[in-house]
C-alpha cells in the first residue's frame, strides 16, 4: 500500500504539538512478541481507508492474520451504511486488523463486531479513565457534560473465504469546533485522564487479543466466552425505546430488551411483539 503524497502542513507531523505523530517502533515492541497473536504491525502516515487496504492484502495473499495496520489520517474512513468518518491528522486512532476465525463457525461471525466493541470499551476504560458505552450494533459513547455523544465506531467486512477485517476509528484528540456534527464527541471532551495515543492503541489490542482469544476457545459461543453476557452489560441501548430503522423503509419501535445469542437486537413492540432486528440503523428514543 502506498499513502498519497500531499505537500500541506499537515504532512509534518510535529505541526501541532499537541498530536505527536504515534511510535511505530515502540508499537511494534509492545504489541508484536514471540507466541503472540499479532504479527505484524504498520503504521502509515494517511490512506483512504485502512479496512479498504487491509481487506486487498489479505485477499492477495499479502497479510496473516493478527496484522495491524493504522493511519495517521484516513481520507475516505467509512462507517456502517457507507457513511464518512473524517477528522484531521492525528486527532484519532484509526486501525484495522485481520482476523481468521477458520475454528469457529461462520453463522457466529456475526458477533465479531461485538466483540471488537467490547474490547475497545474495555481497553480505553483502563488507558483513558473514560466512561464509555456501546450502542447497538457498532458506535462507541462516551459522555460530554450531560450528553451521550458518539466517539467511535466499528466496522467489520469479509476478506476473502475465510477472513475479517475490523476497523476502529476514535476521535481521541477532537476539539469542539472540530466536531464534524454536533452529536459526535471525543475522549478529550469527555475528560479523558490521557489522550496520548500510543498506549491507548496498545491498551485496545491487547483487550482485542484477549476477547478474540476467549471467543474462539469457546468455539463462537457467545454465552460461554462471556461476550453475551458482557456486551449486554456495557450496552447503552438496552431498556431504552428505540426507532430501528430496517432495509426496505420499514421501521420498528420499541424498547430493546435483550442482545439474542446471534448478537441481534430483540425489541419489545408496544404489541407485544418481541422482534430481533440484525440489521438496521438504531435511534435512541428515551435514556433507561
């Protein structure tokens, strides 16, 4: 992969003081270690997306599994629905890894982003002493004064028969002008006790390496990796009335009850209906 060129101040990384540009040397030290999980570890300066490159290596033949690839700064960054996810150089973390799951059976790949949630939510809990939150299914909340606001997000997509790769992007750094709109938010405004980027990556791998490890011993059982049961914990759309937005214009609302064994969204209809949804956009309607 080869980033483009580009001659603004924003290709020198110590343009802004306060965002070092990350220790690919150092990262590679702390997360690469003889019988670990990650293999191999880049970081480049800016590309479109780093799912989108991620996803062409290892359908080339070019990436194993526990590779790690980050970016300073991600010009065309995608989230659910295709939607952008910009924010300028260095203000966020923005990375992807490759995962083969080959003992695990595909019908419970579906938790994947799951998991990855739960283990971004745990690994920036302990490296940024910040609370944070998962709305269903891939958005990470964190609390700005009084208001939930989103601070990140997941994305998962097959690589090739047997692959999947999972982005994560969090605006660590982003200042209140910087907002890209006013519901989002960053770990700065939430009162971070540190934003320094390096340990905060590192603190996310290590918590992916051991959920991803847990889930796969299990088999993919979400009950018995404790990943169910966990995600359900952390979830901020649980007990609250939801809008589900579904393919197809269609609309359910509802309260969400209940995260159901293949890591769908169960919601009680005021028909008494109770619909799991696997697919959909979620609008929180009312806080528990």
């Amino acid at each position: 992969m080869t980033p483009r060129d580009a001659s603004d101040a924003n290709d020198n990384p110590w343009s802004d003081l306060d965002r070092p540009p990350l220790n690919a040397e150092a990262l590679r030290r702390g997360v690469l270690r003889e019988g670990g999980f990650y293999r191999d570890l880049r970081v480049v300066p800016r590309t479109g997306s780093t799912n989108s490159d991620l996803v062409a290596l290892a359908e080339t033949g070019n990436a194993d599994e526990g590779a790690v690839l980050v970016a300073e700064e991600q010009t065309a960054g995608r989230g659910r629905l295709d939607r952008q996810w910009t924010a300028p150089p260095r203000s966020g973390l923005f990375f992807s890894v490759l995962l083969r799951p080959a003992d695990v059976p595909v019908s419970r790949w579906g938790w994947l982003p799951l998991l990855t949630g739960v283990a971004v939510a745990t690994g920036l809990s302990r490296a940024a002493g910040v609370d944070t939150a998962l709305k269903w299914p891939n958005d990470l909340l964190v609390t700005v004064g009084d208001e939930e606001r989103k601070a990140g997000g997941i994305l998962a997509e097959r690589a090739g028969d047997d692959g999947v790769v999972v982005g994560v992007g969090i605006n660590v750094t982003l200042r209140a002008d910087e907002l890209p709109v006013p519901q989002a938010g960053s770990l700065a405004l939430a009162g971070a006790v540190s934003t320094d980027r390096d340990p905060l990556l590192r603190a996310m791998l290590r918590s992916l390496e051991e959920w991803y490890g847990r889930w796969r011993a299990a088999g993919g059982d979400p009950a018995a990796s404790g990943l169910q049961e966990t995600y359900a914990a952390g979830c901020a759309t649980l007990g609250r009335v939801v809008r589900a937005e579904l393919p197809g214009d269609r609309a359910i609302t509802g309260e969400a009850v209940a995260i159901d064994g293949d890591g769908r969204l169960v919601i009680a209809t005021k028909e008494g209906v109770q619909e799991p949804v696997g697919a959909g956009d979620i609008v929180h309607l009312r806080p528990a």
